[in-house]
C-alpha cells in the first residue's frame, strides 16, 4: 500500500498522467528518448494528494465556493484560495507517506539537494499548458525540507493564478490532482528555455533559444534579459549576447541567491554557436518523439545538456494539415493560407460539423486549423497574370491582409513564380476574373431574389419526407443546389457591380472634388438591403410593445426561450407575440456567428432578442424607422445633387457629371443586394439544421448519443456514418470537445503559411496622430462619444450617442447599429457586413483596428474619423 504513493520517474510515461501529472508524465516520456538527459528523481502521486485533502473535509466546501466564483472576481478568489492553501499546507504528512518520500530520497543520496516540482494533471496537456501555474523549489537539501516542499506544492494547486486559469478554461477544481516530483539537483554552467517553433510568429522551422548564466530562475523572474538565438535548417541566423549580468546560483546551504556573474563571463553569451546548435538538435529529437512543438527547460552543466521539463507550446496556432488528395511534391511546396473568418466577420473556432457543413457549401475549397478555415491561395499568388487581381481584391477589403501577403512574396523562393501559361498564368483562365457588365436594372435584382426564394421553398418542401440516410443523401445533392444558387453568374455580376460603382465614386470624386469616400453619403437608405431593413424591422417590433407597460415590464425580467408563451398573458401581449414571431418568421435563422451552423439561431433562442427590443423601446419615438430611411434617402438625394453641380463647374464638367449620375444611379439599384446571397445562405442553414437536429433527436432516443448536440462534434461525414451505424465514437466527441474548448485561447492570422507562420500585416501609414489607433476608414464622418466594448452581443446597454467597440460584427449585430453613433471593430473591410450597414446608417466607421477591444477600455471617450481610418482616445 505504501509504494502506490511513490514511484521512480524511470517507471513513468506519458500514459499515467492521472498518477504522476502532465509534468512528471512529459519527463518520463523525455527519459525513455535516445541521446536525451534527465535528472534522476521520483514522483510523489496523485494518490498521496487525494489522501491529503480526505484530511480536511472542510475543503470541499471551499472548492464548491471557488468553483462558482467569476473568474474576474479577483479579490474574492486570492481570499478563497489563500485560505485553501494554508488548510493543504497545515496538514501533516501521515508516516507511511513520508517514510515512503524519505526511502525514495536515501535512493537519490539521502541529503542530497533536490529539485521539488509541482505536477498537476491538468498541466502539459496538448491543449493546455498551464505553464507556470503551480510552484518548483530549488535546491532543496534534507528530508525534512523535501516534506514541507511537497506540501507546498501540493497547496500550489490553489494560487490564484492557477485558480483563475481553471476558471476560464472550464476545468473542474476537484477533478484536478497534484503530483509532486522530486529530482537530484542540478548546478548549471548556463539554463533556459528552447522553443522549436518560434513563439511569436509560430514559424515552426524556426528554434529560438534563450539561455542565461547560472540557473534559468533568472530569466524566469525577469532579473536578466536573455540571450536570444534563433536557428533555422541547422544554422544560427539571429543571436545576442547582453553585457554585464547578473545571475541565480544554488548555495551549498540550500535555497537560491542572486549574484553577479563571473567577470571574465562579462559580455560573452551563455551558450556558443555550436552548443546552441546542438540543443536545437536535441529539442527537434523530443519534438518528433511527442508530435508537436515544445517548450523545453534545459540545464548545461559540464557540457552536458540536461532536460528538466518539456511542455507542448499551446499558443502557437496550427498549420492547416496536409491536403491527403494532393502529391507528395505538392504538399512538400510551401504554401499560404488566407482566413476565411476574417473575410466573413466571424474569426471564433467553429465546432466540426460547422466547419464541414461550410466547407461543403462554399465555392471553393477551404482548409481547417484550429477550429477556423482558410483558402489556400498559393497558386494565385505564383501566377504573375492572377497575383496583381488578388492583392488588389485583398487590398480593397482588408489592407493588413494585402501587406500580409507581400510580406511573404518578398521572401525570396517561399512563393515560386509560375512560367506563362502554367496553372492560372497567361495560357489558362485566371480563377476570379472580373464578370461580364450588366444593365444597371433594378428587375435583375428582383429576378435573382426570387429565383433564391423559389428555390429554397422547394428545399424546405423537400426535404421534409427525409429522414435517416436518405436524409444525407438528400443534402449531398442540396448542397450543390446551393452553389449552384449562389455561383449563377448573375449573382456575382450584381455583387461586383455594386462595388465597383462604389469604388469608382471614390475614387473619381476624390480624384476630381477632392472629397474623401463620397460614395457613403450616396449610398445611405440604399434600397433592397435585407440586413439594414432587418435592423430597422426591430424598431417597428418595439413600436408595437411599447404602449404596453404590462409587456415591456414582463420582457424586462425574461429570463428563458419561453417568454414568447407567456405574453398573451398581459395586457397587449398577443399582439406583441405577434409582432415578435412576425420578426422570426423573416429573420429567425440570423444570429451571431452565423456562419456556423451549430450556433443557436434567433428562432431556438428568441431572448437574445429582448435587449435590443428594449433598448429600442426605450431610446426611439414610435415611427422611428421609416423616418431614419427617408432621412437618409433625402441626404444621399441631396448629396448626389451637390456633387452633380460641383462637377458640372469643372472643366469638361457635363461629361463628367453624365458618368457620375450613371454611376450613383449604378451603385443604388446595385449595392442593396450586396448582403442578400449571406440572407439566402443562412436560410438554407436553419432548414438543414432543423433536419439534422431531427436525426440527432432519432440518435439520443435510441441510447446513440447522451445529447443532441454531441453531434456539432462530428463532421457531416462521421454524422451520416452515425445514422447508418447506429454508433459513435464518444471518445471521439470527448476529444473534440476539449480541442473546441482550447481553440478559444488562439487568435486566428489573416494570414498563415504551411511552416506554421502567423503573418502579420502593417497599414505603413504616415498621416495617423500620435497614439491614435490606425485602421480601415469605411464609412465617413467624425464622431465623438462614449466607448461601449461589447464582446457579447447578448449583454449590450446602449445608449444613443454611444460608440460600439467589438471584435467583428455580422448582420446579427445590426438591430444594435440603430441606437449607436459610431463603430468600431478588430477585424473588417471595406465591403464587409458592418461596413456596408455602416454607410447605410450613416454611421462614421473605421475597422480593422487591431486589439481595439483591448486597447479601448468601456466608458472611455473616443473620436471615431470615418473618412481618415483612424481613432483617437481623449482624455
């Protein structure tokens, strides 16, 4: 009984991380690698821990509390777990235990100094590190003190900010144990940290190294800068040595003091070149042996590398996988990936059955990383007749994406030039040419509208007598009715020529007037916008509601999706359910992320909707939406009158006037139609949906699936093969669910290469003010007001004058656009979602301002220069 508590690191591996923890597990693996190093030691289990906390049963309840804390709730949390660890750490060490800790240590040499080091199993784990989270105490020397430190790191499970991190990434306090390891103590010459990929950009050909004199505690506690070295293919391509150092060495005594380094150490770098080449090789050896790039702690002592810890690097975002349909060759060839997320206002992860559902749907082939997808445009980018359409097309809609790419072009050989007449060059046919002109007609619309309108009515009839396999079968051939649909060349020809109407505005009247984005004064209360009508449709919606006191009251304590069945409850309640279900009935399937099809839509979870309708209650007059349209139709009427005149005063004035009337008559009978493809998209998505969520149902009552939605985890294709089968593979769902969950913790690039390099582009612009926030002007205006960061669309308190701050914004976020003065995101375009409604509204807008939601904070005053591209924080 005694020995499950203690077992010799030499006896561990990577599969009893419930026994040891991630961290022991890692250094069990790294012992059984050829060529590789590592201290002696043992590990004191995760048995001897559960034995510990079965000493105080006060501590479940403390756990309980802590488990329902809110992660932001500082104060309440270092109170709490403070009081946890000094419980865990006043519990004495029961004999048996520490007769088995002290046996293990005469095994090491008895007084000996040691390394104790916590390890949590939820640490080290692919995806999440935990890094430096729990404690490890240094030259540790006798038993007695090897006791009170394996204590200690058992109470180190409970520091705040191990604590938080739980809480944020959804893991169970009382389902995470602590182990403990205790290794022979090693006195460095130099240590530090490897990393196989580089940490900042994710390159994983690259190794950076950093390493300083004495132990790596230095460089951990930031008391020295680090040498820096990169490597690549074998060879050092960037290194610096720091001068006059300081350094953490391990007195006799026990404990770790800090002093200066040696003198004739002064200047030189901890490591030479070669030595640094050495552990890279060492570092790509337990890489290849755990499959992923890792963060590794080293010691040199006597010229000998030893490992003291390996840990997957959680942050670097991966590369999409290799395409198993392609060559060897093709697959060996560097390749780039643009982000879809960023192009559709949607950058979160998706869970698998989205990811495929659009993946199946979309118009050209997508690639998955991360739980977001990405378009491979290397081939364009090769092809001298393609690559000038794609910068300028990626220009247009996000700048940093354009430099993104040039910045790889300029890497001499990453992106091959194809000869003429190869694959897209001069000799084939250039994939996304410009479409073919069309009449400016307002009847193309309204014929293309209803042509989307008849054929998703025959989707939704259907579709209904399908069910089990027959029902996959059924969607194979929907889905190619829906590109089909959205690929007619019609469609994309209006699309184009509402933009290009739009740009040639721009571009003229700047060039002619000198007046920056005329075209989004011209294009407000454009006709025929599904998602700008959408927003101003909820104004007509608290119209309805709001001389019912008895309603708007009920909506004010809605808690649940079930609020629509009590309305008629009150006073003016069925005419308010009316109204409401009215909205659904056009709106129903939009809600935020739409794009994945496992996001819950407005018609499953109508309560989303009752802050907005309140918040418009509340702020509007009754009428308030047809007279923001005709406000807006009258100034862009006005609008286009003035520059009409200014024009005809020019030289050659007539004609010039004659092509911009064309064009402002072009661009509003055009640009309309621009958001309703999206609008025919997410109507098709809730009519498989409601399908595959019967299927899901069928699955659960037949005992296949504990619940519904398990099956947002499987691919389309793992889904059919589910409903043939009558199986699934719930360690599968498990797995996805935990990979979904750690997606969360990554930032999507605009761009990523197949080395894994996230590459980051730059406006290189010289006219922003100082400390003001550089992005992509898209609506024009000045506006001064209140900053309101919203993250959740749910959880927006909108007052009108307010500014919104967000990440990105999808035509979900519309009905909020009616109450605010000015916008603001992360991530967007020129004629994406939010700023197309934007200029429709005529709300100043500038997007693409990279960590806005970070850099802005809520309640702050800002200045929103629509026409200029960038936002300033006042004082």
């Amino acid at each position: 009984m005694i020995e499950q508590y203690v077992v010799d690191l030499q006896e561990v591996d990577e599969t009893l991380v419930a026994v040891v923890g991630g961290k022991a597990a890692q250094l069990g693996g790294l012992s059984r690698i050829e060529g590789v190093r590592v201290p002696a030691g043992f590990c004191v289990t995760t048995a001897a821990f559960r034995r510990i906390m079965a000493e105080a049963p006060s501590i479940g309840d403390r756990l309980d509390r802590l488990s329902r804390l809110d992660p932001d709730d500082r104060e309440a949390i270092r109170t709490l777990s403070a009081e946890i660890r000094r419980t865990v750490e006043g519990i004495a060490v029961p004999d048996d235990l520490a007769a088995a800790i002290t046996r293990a240590l005469a095994r090491l040499g008895g007084r000996a100094a040691c390394a104790v080091r916590s390890s949590a199993t939820a640490e080290d784990l692919p995806t999440a590190s935990f890094a430096g989270q729990q404690d490890t105490y240094l030259n540790v020397v006798g038993p007695a003190a090897v006791l009170r430190h394996v204590s200690r790191c058992w109470a180190s499970l409970f520091t705040e900010r191990a604590v938080t991190y739980r809480l944020r990434n959804g893991f169970d306090h009382r389902k995470v144990r602590m182990a403990v390891i205790v290794q022979r103590m090693v006195f460095p010459d130099a240590a530090g940290v490897l990393f196989t990929a580089d940490p900042v950009t994710g390159d994983r050909k690259v190794a950076t190294v950093e390493a300083g004199f004495g132990l790596g505690e230095a460089l951990v506690s930031g008391l020295v800068n680090p040498d820096v070295f990169k490597v690549r293919d074998g060879e050092v391509v960037a290194g610096a040595a720091t001068a006059g150092r300081r350094a953490v060495h391990a007195p006799p005594a026990g404990g770790t003091r800090e002093a200066a380094t040696a003198p004739q150490r002064q200047g030189r770098p901890a490591l030479t070149e070669a030595q640094v080449v050495r552990l890279v090789r060492l570092g790509r050896r337990i890489e290849a042996h755990f499959g992923r790039p890792q963060d590794i702690e080293w010691c040199l002592a006597d010229d000998d590398f030893q490992i003291v810890q390996s840990r997957p690097i959680t942050t670097l975002f991966p590369a999409p996988a290799p395409d198993p349909a392609a060559r060897d060759r093709e697959n060996r060839e560097n390749r780039v990936y643009v982000s879809v997320g960023h192009q559709q206002m949607m950058t979160d992860p998706m869970r698998p059955l989205g990811l495929s559902m659009w993946q199946l749907t979309a118009m050209v082939p997508m690639h998955e990383a991360g739980g977001r997808l990405f378009v491979d445009v290397t081939p364009r980018l090769a092809s001298p007749a393609s690559r000038a359409g794609l910068l300028d097309a990626m220009g247009r809609g996000d700048p940093l994406v354009r430099d993104a790419l040039e910045t790889v072009l300029g890497r001499r050989g990453f992106v091959p030039t194809l000869p003429d007449g190869g694959p897209g060059g001069p000799g084939g046919s250039p994939a996304g040419g410009p479409p073919a002109p069309i009449e400016t007609d307002p009847a193309i619309v309204t014929g293309l509208i209803e042509r989307s309108r008849a054929s998703l009515a025959a989707l939704r009839r259907d579709i209904r007598t399908k069910t089990g396999p027959a029902l996959f079968d059924f969607l194979l051939e929907a889905f190619q009715e829906h590109k089909r649909v959205l690929g007619d060349p019609l469609n994309m020809q209006v699309i184009m020529a509402g933009m290009e109407a739009t740009w040639w505005l721009n571009d003229r009247l700047q060039e002619w007037l000198g007046e920056k984005n005329a075209a989004d004064a011209l294009t407000l209360s454009a006709p025929g916008n599904v998602t700008s009508e959408m927003g101003l449709a909820l104004l007509d919606v608290a119209d309805v509601i709001r001389p019912h006191p008895e309603v708007v009251a009920f909506l004010q304590g809605v808690a649940d999706d079930g609020f629509l069945d009590e309305l008629p409850k009150f006073a003016g309640g069925a005419e308010a359910r009316r109204a409401i279900e009215s909205y659904l009935d056009r709106y129903g399937m939009r809600c935020v992320g739409e794009i994945d099809i496992t996001r819950p839509r407005w018609r499953e979870r109508p309560a989303t909707l009752v802050p907005a309708i309140l918040d418009n209650v509340r702020n509007f007059e009754p009428g308030a939406a047809g007279r923001r349209f005709e406000r807006g139709r009258r100034e862009a009427r006005k609008k286009a009158q003035e520059v009409l005149e200014r024009l005809r005063a020019l030289p050659d004035g007539e004609r010039k006037a004659a092509e911009t009337e064309r064009m402002i008559d072009r661009v509003r009978t055009f640009i309309g139609y621009r958001e309703y493809p999206k609008y025919d998209i997410v109507s098709r998505y809730l009519v498989y949906k409601e399908a595959l969520l019967e299927e899901a149902g069928r699955l659960v009552r037949a005992g296949v699936l504990p619940e519904g939605e398990d099956v947002f985890y499987l691919t389309f294709q793992e889904f059919h093969d589910a409903v043939r089968s009558n199986r699934v593979d719930e360690e599968l769902i498990r797995r996805r669910k935990e990979e979904f969950r750690s997606y969360h913790a990554l930032t999507p690039p605009r761009v990523l290469t197949s080395d894994g390099e996230a590459v980051t582009g730059a406006y290189r612009r010289d006219d922003v003010p100082t400390g003001a926030l550089t992005g992509l002007p898209v609506s024009a205006g000045t506006v001064e007001g209140r900053a309101r960061v919203v993250l959740d669309m749910a959880r927006a308190d909108l007052e009108p004058g307010d500014i919104l701050v967000t990440a990105h914004t999808d035509p979900s976020w519309t009905p909020l656009f009616v109450t605010v003065a000015g916008l603001v995101t992360e991530v967007g375009g020129l004629m994406t979602h939010g700023a197309v409604i934007a200029r429709e509204y005529g709300l100043p807008a500038v997007v693409g301002v990279v960590d806005a939601t970070r850099l802005i904070s809520d309640g702050q005053r800002i200045r929103v220069h629509g026409s200029d591209g960038y936002v300033e924080i006042l004082p």
